[in-house]
C-alpha cells in the first residue's frame, strides 16, 4: 500500500472540492430572487430567463449541507440554508403535497407535474440538511414526501411508478427527459429513491421505511440488475419486463456503491454479503467494458458495441467512488488504480481551469463540448461535490486500515 499516493489523491480530490467546486456554485449560482441561476454558459453568461427546476436546488441542498456537515463552513450553512428556503418557499405544493418540477425565471410554477425521481431527490437534500442542522421541519417534510410517494407511486408489481400531474393523478408522457423512453418504471427512479430512503432511514428508523427500503433493495437485486451481465437495466413495463438493451455506465458504476450502502442500511449480515458481491462484479464489469484506455468511463453502449463515446463529468464522478468502493470490499489493487485512473482524467479534460467548476463533458478525443451548460437544469454540483466528499472520506479510511510498515 502506497500511503504517500493515497495521501496525494485525497489532498488532489479535496482541494478540487473546496477551491473550485463549491465556490464556484456560491460565486456564480446564486440569482438576484433568493434562488439559482436556471442556466449559465461555460464563459460564466447568465441566461436570466432559463427555467428553474426543483432538482437543481434539491441538489445544492444535499451538496452544501453535507459540506457543512463535514467542514462546518458557515459558507456553506449559507448556501444550504438559500436552497432549503428556495425549495420549501417556491417549488412547494402546498395543495397537493410535494414539489413542483419547475418554475419560470419569475417565479410561476411551469411545470407542475410530481416527477418522482424528482421527489427523491428531495427527500435525500431534506435528510441531509435536518442531520446536519438539527432543524425538525426538514425531517418532517422528508417524511410527508416519503409517505407521498408510497401513497400514490407504489405499483402492485412491485417498485414505483415514474410521474403524475399537481394532483398525484396518473398521466400518459411520463419522460423524465426528451432522451428517455416512455415506460411506467425506470432504473434512473428506483436507484435514487434507495438513495434517498438510504439517508433517510439513518435519522428516522421507522419500520414502515424500512420495509419499503428492503422492498426497494429486493426490486433492484432482482428486477433492475442482470447478476449475470452485471448491468442494470434502464427502462421496464409494469410487470419489469424489459424495454431497453441499453447500458449506462456511469448508473451501474454508480449503483455499485449505493447498493452497497443500502444493505448495510439495513443491517441484515446475509444481504449484505451478497450485495457487496453483486457490487464488486458490477464494478469489474464497468472496468472491463465501459472505461476506455485514459481511464474515463463511457456514456452508454450495448449488445452491439458503444453507443455514445463520449465522458461527460457524472460518470466520471461516480466511477471514482465506485472503485474504491470496490477496492474497500474486494481489496483488489486493480479498483484502486482505476479510481486514479478516473481522476487523472478528471484533471486533465474535465476541471475548469480557466472557467471554474468541471465541463459538462468531452468527446472521446477529448474536445470539450462546449455548447453544454456549465449549470443547467441538470448540471449540478451533486455527483463532483459528492465524489469530493465520499473519495477524500474513503482515501483517508484506507489509508487508516492500512498496515504500518
């Protein structure tokens, strides 16, 4: 074990963290009318009339909530405390419970639909932010939002449905983006709402949570992931028959690790187990068909090869956790030498030198794609912010498990 490396990434991954990603969203993110900027060029131009969306401030919720969590920067209280005013005081539904997906850049609600993945994402900022604070009324709208979605999203077959109208009434286009298809369950949806109860449950262990995460974890166990290809799938009927033969790389990395988490959650020594197994064959799978020769992870391929090239800054993210992850669980050096990999290639093609923050993404040949927003509906701080958090934490916990020579 080489802990002078260890050291080296893990001052790399945090400096990154807290000399450009989070101060890049406090600089430039901030609006005029107590929100975010809807969008914001790589050159740092503002489009004042982007529409907003509720993930987006979901996102910086979780992201400088968990920050001040770790470093208990008041800078980051600040932005937490903006974003939880931003998603309780305007996106609410103060009708029908939840939160709206958007509004215009005055403030009128756009689009009123109750996106579930969405609703996740609010739980998950929600949790963060009462843990980390200690105020109850976050806890408290994380429960309401938890109790909506088993109310009216829970599907007979098991797992959740994907989005209804203001009301909680089913409706016929349920795309959570113009790219995805149109089936009643998704891969994308059930990943983040294990997400979300994950966190959840750590601050509210009610049993009624708790079944539904074991629920949750069974569906993604059983329905989502192939144990034998090691990818999950994306899109599926009610019944989970299939709809897509699509891989995305960076959600199976990605799930490795939240999986992993899930079940030990729950607590249960023999789920554990096996989920830690699934997880370290998906990462094996991912390392093996979806990073190319410069360490970066691949958008999306298939039963016939790739099928977008390109490495777009989540993936990448996610593979730094995902590896270590499954370094910590296999102790195989060769997922710790592609958490370095991955990172090195998040330095050379993807950190903003000039600009702040990181690229939405670069071609295969590594040109940046430049007509991507630097912050959009989708682009966000949560997947680098996060992997600042998690990577530095994990680095240091290997490093501290380590024999002394």
């Amino acid at each position: 074990m080489n802990l002078p490396l260890l050291s080296d990434y893990r001052a790399r991954i945090e400096r990154d963290l807290r000399g450009n990603i989070l101060p890049f969203w406090i600089a430039h993110a901030v609006d005029g009318g107590g929100g975010f900027v809807g969008a914001l060029t790589n050159d740092l131009s503002p489009d004042a009339s982007a529409e907003r969306g509720a993930l987006l401030t979901s996102r910086i919720l979780w992201t400088f909530a968990a920050a001040y969590g770790r470093y208990r920067d008041p800078a980051y209280l600040a932005m937490a405390d903006r974003a939880y005013d931003d998603l309780a005081g305007r996106f609410a539904d103060r009708q029908n419970g939840g939160f709206f997906w958007s509004l215009s850049a005055d403030g009128k609600v756009l689009r009123d639909r109750k996106q579930v993945y969405g609703h996740a994402f609010a739980i998950y900022a929600l949790s963060e932010y009462h843990a980390v604070t200690g105020r109850a009324q976050p806890l408290e709208r994380a429960i309401a939002v938890h109790r909506l979605i088993e109310e009216h999203a829970r599907e007979e077959h098991g797992g959740y449905l994907e989005a209804f109208d203001r009301a909680w009434t089913p409706i016929a286009d349920v795309r959570l983006s113009a790219f995805d298809l149109n089936e009643p369950k998704s891969q994308n949806t059930h990943l983040h709402i294990l997400e979300a109860y994950t966190r959840l449950i750590d601050i509210w262990p009610a049993p009624g949570l708790r079944n539904a995460l074991a629920g949750l974890l069974d569906i993604m166990l059983t329905r989502i992931v192939n144990p034998a290809s090691g990818h999950l799938g994306l899109f599926f009927a009610l019944d989970w028959t299939p709809r897509s033969d699509r891989v995305s790389y960076g959600h199976d990395i990605e799930a490795s690790w939240l999986l992993t988490r899930a079940a030990e959650a729950l607590g249960e020594a023999e789920l554990a187990s096996r989920t830690r197994a699934l997880a370290v064959k998906i990462a094996e799978v991912t390392l093996a068909e979806g990073v190319d020769v410069d360490g970066a992870v691949y958008n999306e391929g298939g039963p016939e090869g790739l099928s977008n090239a390109n490495k777009e800054w989540w993936p990448q993210a996610e593979a730094v956790v995902g590896f270590l992850n499954a370094y910590e669980l296999s102790k195989e050096e060769r997922f710790l030498e592609a958490a370095f990999r991955a990172w090195d290639f998040i330095e050379a093609r993807l950190i903003d030198r000039a600009g702040g923050e990181w690229f939405r993404g670069v071609t295969r040949d590594g040109r940046v794609l430049e007509s991507e927003l630097k912050v959009s509906f989708w682009k966000c701080p949560y997947h680098n912010g996060r992997a600042g958090l998690e990577a530095s934490r994990r680095l240091r916990d290997i490093a501290a498990a380590a024999p002394s020579s």
